[in-house]
C-alpha cells in the first residue's frame, strides 16, 4: 500500500488572497473615481444651469429697469426737469445699459435698449404743457418712478441722503405743476368753446393743486396770480365788504414767504 504525501504550499495560499484583496481595493478606486467623476460633471452642469438662470433673470430685470429709467428721463427732459437730476439718472441708465453689455453684448435686447437710450438723447423739452389725460397720466407714472429710484440710489449709497431729499421735492413739485398746468391748458381751451362750467372746473381743480402743495409759497405765486385771473373772468368775486373771511389771493401769498 502506497502512501502519498501531499505538500501545502503556503506562499500561494497566502498571493490569492492578497491578489482578491488588491482586486477589491481596485475596484472600490475604480467605484468612487466614477461617483467623483459623476459628482464633478454634476456639479459643473448643475453650476451653469444656475449661472444661465441667473443670467436670465437679471437681463430680464436690467431690461425693465433700463427702459423704465430711460422712459423716465424722457419725461423728465420734455416737462424740463433739473439739469443734474437728468445727469444723475442718466448715469445709472448707462450703468444698467453696461452690464446689458457684457452679459449679452451681441443681443436683440442691446440693440433694443440702445435704441431707446437715442431716443432718449435726442429728446427735448416740450414747447407746451401736456394737455390730455393719458399724457399725464403716463408722466406721473414716470415721475414717480424716477422719485422711487433716487431713494433707491440714496439707499445704496449713490447719492447723499440730503440730496435725495432735494431732488425728491423738485420732482414732487413738478408732479404737481405739470398735472395743474394741464387742467389749466384744458380750462382756456374750454373757455374758448364758450363752456364755462366746465372751464371753471378745471381751473379750480389746478388753484386747489397748487394750493395744497407742499412748497413754498413764493414757488407757486407765478401759477396762481394769473391762474386766479382767469378764475375771476369766469366768477367774479362778490364783494363781501370790509372784514369779510373771503381774501384776496394777493395777501394770501403774502402770508408766508
């Protein structure tokens, strides 16, 4: 009876497992290089939807306030505004129109604001006051957005608090001006129709405007000594007598300076 011996080798019980060992181990690199590579391309995608959604949303934004800022100006120049209130938005026209620029240089929206940007330029103040309704209302709309803009500006630092103020005033008055002297166009050219009802309206509506304006006296005397004028053509004041409570509008705006 034969007897065979047979010899366990150690050294190569002990290379298969290191070698399954080193499979594995490559595996895993391989695994987490593709889930890196996977984050990284993720990322970078994910990183340029956000960067052109972004893009979006602010051309859409510098496009509203471009054109509301440039329409603005357009106003302000035909009812004859400040000369450094137009300059003061003017430059922030030019800043909105500038980043239109390098975001979307060779873009229909460039071509479009540029456009309105010459229009703007080219405008000049109006001969006549605005004598329709929709004109005017359309020019308040403006106005006060101009007004919102210059505390918009002062809030981010563009401008000084106390100028703000300013400008705010003399936009308020030229509001108020513009509307009055509407109402006054529109009362002569009913006077000339032989409507005196009608014309009489329209005048006492423009007094009561600038009455209760909050501006000093002395800026409004110019509208309301002749607009009072044409109000006494129409309705002669009743002679009340001495001490009578009805003034005349000469000592009123003598009241205050």
């Amino acid at each position: 009876m034969r007897c065979q011996l047979y010899f366990f080798d150690s050294s190569n019980a002990t290379r298969v497992p290191n070698l399954m060992l080193s499979n594995n181990l490559l595996y895993v690199f391989l695994i987490a290089a593709l889930g890196l590579a996977a984050l990284t391309v993720n990322y970078v995608i994910t990183s340029r939807e956000r960067e052109r959604e972004y893009r979006n949303t602010r051309l859409k934004w510098l496009k509203e306030q471009s054109e509301h800022t440039l329409n603005a100006l357009s106003v302000l120049k035909e009812i004859n505004c400040r000369g450094d209130i137009i300059d003061k938005l003017n430059q922030h026209a030019l800043s909105l129109i500038e980043e239109i620029g390098v975001l979307a240089p060779d873009s229909e929206l460039m071509t479009e604001v540029s456009k309105i940007k010459d229009t703007t330029d080219r405008t000049r103040p109006k001969q006549d006051p605005f004598n329709n309704d929709r004109a005017v209302r359309k020019a308040q709309i403006y106005i006060n957005f101009a007004e919102k803009l210059i505390i918009d500006m002062a809030n981010k630092g563009k401008m000084t608090a106390q100028l703000a103020h300013t400008y705010q005033q003399e936009l308020y008055w030229l509001n108020v001006s513009m509307v009055a002297d509407a109402h006054i166009i529109q009362g002569k050219a009913l006077m000339q129709q032989g409507d005196k009802v009608a014309a009489l309206t329209h005048l006492k509506h423009a007094k009561a405007m600038l009455v209760r304006a909050a501006v000093p006296q002395h800026q409004k005397r110019d509208r309301l000594l002749p607009l009072q004028g044409l109000i006494d053509q129409l309705q002669p004041k009743k002679d009340l007598g001495p001490g009578a409570l009805a003034e005349t509008l000469d000592a009123y705006l003598k009241e205050q300076p």
